[in-house]
C-alpha cells in the first residue's frame, strides 16, 4: 500500500499529513491513478464546542493557547449492518467530487448540517480485491437533529477519550486524534482561493484578452466547483476582473444567492502593478468573513501564496495552481495555520 505526501500532483495520505500549524494537505487531479483498484469514499470527523460555545468563548491552555479537549465533542453514528460505532462516511457516486460525496453522506447518515474545515488526508485499505481509499475533513455541527435511518440507528455525542473507546476501529481512531489536533489549534476563518477554470487559448483569441470566455470543460469545472465548495459555507465571493475568472464564481454565487464582488487587483493586473497591491487587494477582501472565495489567475495565486505562507513561517513545497484548483488558506485572526489544495472539482469516476 502507498503513502503519499501530496507533492507532485498526489493526494496526501493521513499518515503522512502534518495535523498542527504548518499543516499542508493536498487531493491530487487523478486520485484513480494513485490507487490500484480503488473504490473511493469520503467522510469527515463530526464534531462541536460543548455549551454552545464558538471558536472564541471555547476553553483554552493558558500556556499553549489551543482549545482544550473538554471544549469539543465528537459525534460517532451506529450502523446497524456492522454493529459497529464509526465515523460518518461513505462511498462516491457516480459525477460526485470528494468535497461533495462527504457532504451528501453527511446528511444522508445524519440529518446534520456542517461546515467543512480541515482536509485531514485519505486512509487506504484492501475490502477484497479493490483497495478502499477514504478521504477525511473535519467538520463543525451547526444545525439539525439526527434521525434514525437504514444506515446509522444511532448518534451519540462524546468526549474525545470517550469517542476513542467507543471507536470499533483503530484506523478510526487516528482519524479522530489527527482530528483533535488540528481543530485545538483554533481556525476561526478560511479562504477558498480559486484559480479560473480553463479558458479558450489565449493564442487563438484576438480580442481583450479580460474578455477570454470559458470552455466547455472549463464551464464543466465551474459547475462543479459548487459541490466542492458549497460545504464550506462561503459568505462572501470576490472575482478578479477578467470574465474567465467571474464566470468561474458565477455558479457558486447564483447557488448562494451572493454577489460577486470584481476586484481588478485581486488578478494578475494587481500581481503586475506590485505584489503589495495584489496582498493588500486579498486581505482586504478576506479579512472579517469567516469563509470568503476569492477567484483569480495563475499568476498572483502563488505570487499571494508565498508572501502569506512566508509571513507566517510556513513552506509550501511545490506549490501547483492547476486551472480549477482550490488553495484553502486555514486562519486564526491574521495567522495563517496552515492549507489545503484540491486539484480539481471534476468528477473521480
């Protein structure tokens, strides 16, 4: 069985992914081709503060600052074909991209609405002669009530070491303290950084080139970008001003019901006027939403990238910006904790 790290256009395996700050965690733009005969799942690490409480009343370590584990719950479903207590996931459909497969099987297991967070990695297995290959994020409880189903009899919230014990599986149970490690470092606000899916070339366009329309993949990839990343709850969309990079956040907008708001800046004419004015355009469009998308170009993507990761000490090894892709930026107030990259919204299978 193989682990990956995540470069190199591969996704980043559990084992292997970095679970606190400085946390780098990547699905690949082929995870068929990573696997022998893979059957993919995905699911996540369903979890809470207890009383109520947010990101910013949660009890925390007086010398470390991270959220304590008597602050969170964690919520494991009984499935009544195993009898077995498990972490909520399940199998991708057919046209379903990963995001979007754990958050369906979420609220098809549960009845719960979450909010995605941290990608975590993938677990791989044998299940006969195929390997099982399952992708977890965590993911924050904010609405809804359980209700018995085929697939799960019961829900049951619990303390960390309580949810350890309950597990039925100990590949569960790694899931859970990678888990645990990452939400105790306190996110309180992301950013989905999306480069524009693809365009017509530029070298059989004659017209403004800001006015290069989309392909028909490239409009396929925009559609789909709205089960990637509608489980992440964005309150806030920001374009740069080519129509590529607008038609991109269109579906997404039109999906929840927000607006787009153009930004000249945020693209590669801000990157070419000075780096400072493109960092000062993104912070000034994601700073105090606590989920924002910003569309761009594959210029001042990385260019952005790598003066925030550097600010904040951490090292993003070959950092790839495919047409499509998704950077997700992990803060706590202005620090930057660490990030994710999806490749790519289109279907696995």
């Amino acid at each position: 069985m193989i682990s990956h790290t995540g470069t190199g256009d591969l996704s980043t395996s559990l084992s292997l992914s970095t679970h606190g700050r400085g946390h780098v965690t990547r699905i690949g733009s082929r995870p068929t081709e990573e696997f022998a005969r893979p059957t993919f799942a995905a699911g996540a690490v369903l979890w809470r503060f207890t009383d109520g409480k947010n990101v910013t009343d949660a009890k925390k370590s007086k010398s470390t600052g991270k959220i304590k584990d008597s602050a969170i719950e964690v919520a494991l479903i009984h499935r009544p074909r195993y009898d077995d207590w498990s972490l909520a996931k399940g199998k991708v459909d057919p046209g379903e991209n990963l995001a979007g497969t754990a958050i369906r099987e979420i609220e098809e297991e549960t009845g719960l609405t979450v909010t995605l967070g941290w990608l975590l990695g993938y677990v791989h297995y044998p299940v006969g002669n195929r390997t099982k290959v399952v992708y977890y994020w965590t993911a924050e409880v904010t609405d809804g009530e359980f209700e018995a189903n085929d697939e799960a009899d019961e829900l049951r919230w619990v303390s960390p070491d309580e949810a350890k014990e309950l597990c039925s599986y100990d590949i569960d149970k790694d899931i859970l303290d990678a888990a645990l490690k990452i939400i105790k470092l306190g996110c309180d606000r992301r950013v989905l950084y999306v480069r524009h899916a693809k365009a017509h070339n530029r070298q059989g366009w004659a017209g403004d080139d800001d006015l290069r329309p989309l392909t028909k993949k490239g409009r396929r990839q925009s559609e789909l970008l709205v089960s990637e990343l509608s489980g992440y709850r964005p309150q806030a969309i920001s374009s740069a001003a080519p129509d590529r990079c607008v038609h991109t956040a269109t579906p997404l907008a039109q999906e929840l019901d927000l607006p787009i708001t153009v930004e000249k800046n945020l693209g590669d004419a801000g990157w070419s006027l000075s780096p400072d004015i493109a960092v000062d355009a993104f912070a000034k469009a994601t700073r105090g939403t606590p989920v924002s998308v910003v569309v761009a170009q594959g210029s001042v993507i990385p260019g952005v990238l790598a003066r925030v990761a550097g600010k904040n000490g951490l090292e993003i090894e070959d950092m790839r910006v495919k047409k499509s892709s998704t950077w997700v930026l992990h803060y706590k107030g202005d620090e930057l904790l660490g990030v994710d990259y999806l490749a790519s919204p289109l279907a696995i299978k």
